[in-house]
C-alpha cells in the first residue's frame, strides 16, 4: 500500500510519485472515483483503495459510469476511520495487502424484483464486509 505525494492526496491529477504495481491509497473527495481510478491506472497502479472523507460512509460502494471511460483497474472503499488509521500506520511502516476482484454479473427477470449480494471483505487487521443491493 503507497501513498500518492502530499499534493495529490485525493488522487485527482497525474501521479508525480512511483506507484507501479502497488495499491494506492487516496481520499475521497474534489473528482469521480472514475477519475481517481484513470489517474492510478495511467501510473500503473494495480488498484485503489478509497477512504471516505465523511464519519459515516454514505456509499459502501464505489460507481463507475457505464461508458466506455471505465478503468479497469480494481477500487475497494473503507471508512474515514479505517483510512485514516491507515494513512498513520503508512507513516511508520510498509504495509503490504493482497486483493482479489471477481467481476460480478447480475440477471434480473422482467416485472420481478432482484437482489444481489456482493460481498468485499479482507484478512488483515480490520473486518471489512460489505454487500451491495442495487
């Protein structure tokens, strides 16, 4: 896991820091998770991972547009506080951490309602579940 440089915390513009195959970690806010996305894939990032800049997190998910601009590298959402404490042990230490993305395709029936269950969860120090119902 690396951080982008100080100026680009929320991942926003062309990266000025290495960060080829790694994980980045950048904070939600001022941009799309598409742009934050595009902005870690042209340096060559394998993948972000997105802290929310507000104490309850709003969006458990993270939306792409469904236009061609897609990036096609993987980004996972924490909370502020997970983020955060993140972003102070990066400070102290290395922190290496290992993803696994699964594309998920959904089929729904006409006139029928259905739900979708997508569960994200790691094995580090935090439990991070979550499940998506669209």
């Amino acid at each position: 896991l690396v951080l982008p440089a100080a100026d680009n915390s929320l991942g926003c513009s062309p990266y000025n820091t290495p960060v080829a195959s790694s994980l980045v970690l950048v904070a939600r806010g001022e941009c799309f998770f598409s742009e934050k996305a595009r902005m870690a894939q042209e340096a060559n990032a394998s993948g972000v991972l997105l802290y929310d800049n507000q104490a309850e997190t709003t969006l458990p998910i993270v939306a792409m547009p469904r236009d061609g601009s897609i990036p096609h590298i993987p980004m996972f959402m924490v909370t502020k506080v997970q983020g955060e404490a993140l972003l102070q042990r990066l400070e102290r230490e290395s922190i290496r951490i290992k993803m696994q993305w699964q594309a998920v395709r959904a089929y729904t029936l006409p006139g029928r309602s259905t739900r979708v269950g997508l569960n994200v969860s790691n094995h580090g120090d935090a439990n991070l579940h979550w499940t998506a119902r669209p």
